[in-house]
C-alpha cells in the first residue's frame, strides 16, 4: 500500500517510539485514528462513484463482447473444400 514495506513500517514505528514521549502515545494514537477516520469518510463518496463507473463499464465490455463474439445474421460457414487444410472437389484416395 503506497510503496509502504515492511521495513518502511519498522522504521516510522521505531522514529514513533524514540521521538514521542510515552505518555503522548494514546493522544498521537487517538488523533491518527481521528485523522484516518476523516479521511476515509472523505474519500468514501469518489470510491463509491468509481466503483459505480468500472461496473458500469464491465457491463459494457462484457455486452460488446457478447455482440463481436456472436456470428453476424447473414453468415453461413463455407463448406469444408474452402477451409484450410479441406479437401479440393476431388476425392483423394484414402491411406494405405
């Protein structure tokens, strides 16, 4: 999340424990929380409305690959001497 490792995380949480008093540690907790809170309650409104756009746009792709996948009204397969790999008009003799 965020190009945040593991390492990353050891690294804020120990500069958290060397610059912060002890006694400081439920109020700087309480106010991240608060802060995340708010955050997410900000965002929840835009991650809705994209959630809302890509399952439209999955409808979508999925409807437009339905119409290309399906045969046109007027085709018709070409008899087998016109694939690849048919056989001409002449019968070949079979294998010995």
């Amino acid at each position: 999340m965020f190009g945040i490792g593991l390492p990353d995380l050891f690294f804020i949480v120990l500069l958290f424990l060397l610059l912060i008093k002890p006694a400081d540690w439920p109020v700087v907790a309480k106010r991240v929380a608060r802060a995340a809170v708010a955050l997410r309650r900000m965002f929840l409104p835009v991650l809705e409305e994209l959630r809302g756009v890509r399952d439209s746009l999955m409808t979508d792709a999925a409807l437009s690959q339905a119409e290309r996948s399906a045969p046109p009204p007027d085709w018709a397969p070409l008899p087998q001497n016109h694939q690849k790999g048919g056989e001409s008009g002449a019968a070949s003799p079979p294998f010995p």
